[in-house]
C-alpha cells in the first residue's frame, strides 16, 4: 500500500502499537504546512524550527501515554493546537509583546502589540473576544466546524471538504451561512464586536 493512501489514523495507532517509522510518515507528510502555520504566528524560522520539533515531542509524549486526539478532531488540527499553544507560551514569555487570546477552544489570533494599551481597553478587548466566543458557539454544528476550520486551522475550503468528506461547494455553502447566521446573532443579541 502506498504511504500516501495510509490516513493520520492509521499511522497513528500504527505508531502507537510500536512501529516508530509511522511518526516519521506523520512528521514528513504535514512538516512543510505545520512550519508554514508556526512561522505566521512567530515571524521567525529559527524559532518555529523549535517550537515544531517541540510541538512533535509533546505529540510523542501524549501518544506514548494513552492520551491521544479526539479521533473526531482528526491529527493535523490537534497539532496545529499543540503548535499554536507552544508559540503562545514563547509570546508569554515576552513581556514587551502583548497579545489576546480567545480560549483554547477557537482563537482568533490577534496579537496587540501596543505596549501602551491601557487596562481598560485590554478588558474590552478581552470581553468582545469573548462575546465572539460565545456568538460562534450558538452556530449549527457543521456551519461552526467548517468556521473553525476555516479560521483557526487555515485550512483550505479543499481541506475542509476533504476532512469533512463534503464537496468545496458544500464547504463554502455552510461558510457562507455561518457568517449570516453570525450577523443574524449579533443583531438579535446586539453585541457590539468594533472598539476603540
């Protein structure tokens, strides 16, 4: 059987049950766009070199101790999770660089650099991410999946349909009416997400 055709799972459970190629597989099939998606969160290649063979230690460590991914979640978008808190963790570690963070669940990825914000103005910042949060979480199940997807894994409406097994059209049809019905929500709830 071609590698290529072996899925995630497969080669996951193949790994779990002793075979160590198969995370070699794993890292070789998703390196080029797991780096890509470290390096627009940290801007830095030397760093995103660690923090992805970092992300794949805690994998290893996670897989040898029973606790791995939502088969629901599939393995890509739990690395990328991994990866993403990783280089959270390194913007922590900075107190100069400011950022928002959502929650773990769905984050939006902005970063605020501005070191003169004011406390009350992170506060606002912090509650309208929050009410975008709770906004999202009110979509039909499929619409916030493909959201998610979309958003916080920047995947490509081919990779949704793919993950989802749906075709593109699909994927862009249940796009199109998570942001409708997210405009519908916000007036009905009338949450104010623009701040100054």
């Amino acid at each position: 059987m071609s590698i290529n055709v072996i899925k995630d799972e497969q080669l996951v459970q193949s790994y779990i049950n002793g075979k160590d190629n198969s995370l070699n597989i794993l890292i070789n099939r998703h390196r080029q766009r797991l780096m890509a998606f470290i390096i627009s969160k940290v801007k830095d290649q030397s760093l995103a070199e660690d923090i992805f063979q970092e992300t794949f230690l805690k994998v290893i460590k996670a897989l040898k101790q029973g606790k791995h991914y939502n088969e629901q979640g599939k393995f890509l978008p739990w690395v990328m999770r991994i990866s993403y808190n990783l280089s959270m963790d390194y913007f922590r570690k900075i107190k100069k660089t400011k950022f928002i963070r959502s929650n773990t669940e769905f984050n939006i990825f902005d970063f605020v650099k501005d070191t003169s914000i004011s406390m009350e103005d992170e506060l606002v910042n912090k509650k309208v991410l929050e009410d975008v949060k709770n906004i999202i979480e009110k979509l039909p199940v499929e619409q916030k999946r493909v959201l998610k997807m979309r958003y916080y894994f920047n995947m490509s409406f081919h990779e949704i349909a793919e993950d989802c097994n749906i075709s593109i059209n699909t994927a862009l049809g249940r796009m199109r009416y998570a942001l409708i019905n997210l405009r519908k929500i916000i007036k009905q709830d009338g949450v104010v997400l623009s701040v100054n």
